[in-house]
C-alpha cells in the first residue's frame, strides 16, 4: 500500500504542465524543455572543425564563448540541409556547456500536461529513443519530445570528453 502513496505523490508532482519550444526538422514537430534554451538566432556562417563528423557544422564566437553548431537535420539523417531565412540556430544551457542546434524552423512555446506525453514507441527509427522524453499531443499535433540534454551528451555525438 505504501508505493501506492509514493506513486500518488510523484503523480502529483509530475501533474504540473512542461513547457517545450517546438520547432520543425523536415515534416515533423519536435519539442525541446525550455529552461535549457538560451537564445534562438539566426544561421549565420560558422568556422569549420577539420574531421568533425558531417553534422557539426563547426564553431561560432557567441559573445566570447565558443560555441559548437549541430545540424539535426544531417544528425538524424533527414536528408540535405538547405540553409534559408526561416533557419534558426537554438542555443541551449546544459549544464556547463554551450551548444547550438540548426533546425528548420521554430513554432512556438508550448505548455502540456503531462497526460498529454505518451512514451515514444521503439520502432527503429533514426532518432534512438533513449534521446527522446516522449510523444506530446496537442489538438491535432504530434510532436517528438527530445531529451536535448541526453542527446548532446551522448557519445556518439562526439561532444564530450569520455574517461
């Protein structure tokens, strides 16, 4: 009977609603937490890293912080990256380190309860869903819930130091 109190009480605390700023990669929605977002911007050029994996499009100078670029697009092998006006880079806080992320666009900052965010399936697909919190509906729209933090952190995306 007591875990029955302890779950009641996570539930309760994990009622309250998340906020997560979607943005678009190709066709689909996705949404990021959006207390790790620092700033969107603008894609601007960017100094390329020799031997850097094809999705690290290299480093911006952001106020004296170098600051490594992602592209998503090419991470999750959506198809060739077309830079235009509505490209935006999403500069995230996580933890102790800074990193952009190049999307095709941003929508919006959204509030959803936590009823609202299904487990995400394993089917397989290009994105591995341990980087990803969730599915997330709202009215019509699906969007894919990144854990960003655990994406940028993992190894294969070469940006942290292993021991």
């Amino acid at each position: 009977m007591d875990l029955g109190v302890i779950e009641n009480h996570e539930a309760d605390t994990a009622a309250e609603p998340q906020a997560f700023l979607t943005f678009t990669l190709g066709s689909e929605e996705y949404g990021i937490d959006i207390l790790k977002v620092q700033e969107i911007r603008g894609y601007d050029s960017v100094t390329r890293i020799a031997n850097a994996p094809e999705f690290i499009k290299g480093v911006v100078n952001l106020r004296g912080i170098i600051v490594p670029i992602v592209d998503l697009r090419l991470k999750f092998d959506l198809g060739s990256a077309e830079y235009n006006e509505f490209t935006v880079v999403i500069v995230l806080n996580l933890r102790d380190r800074v990193v952009g992320i190049v999307v095709d666009g941003v929508s919006d900052v959204i509030s959803l309860p936590r009823e609202k965010i299904q487990r995400a399936p394993d089917l397989g697909s290009t994105v591995d869903t341990e980087h990803l919190l969730g599915l997330g509906t709202l009215d019509d729209r699906m969007l894919i819930l990144m854990d960003i933090e655990h994406l940028m952190n993992s190894p294969d995306m070469g940006l942290v130091e292993t021991a």
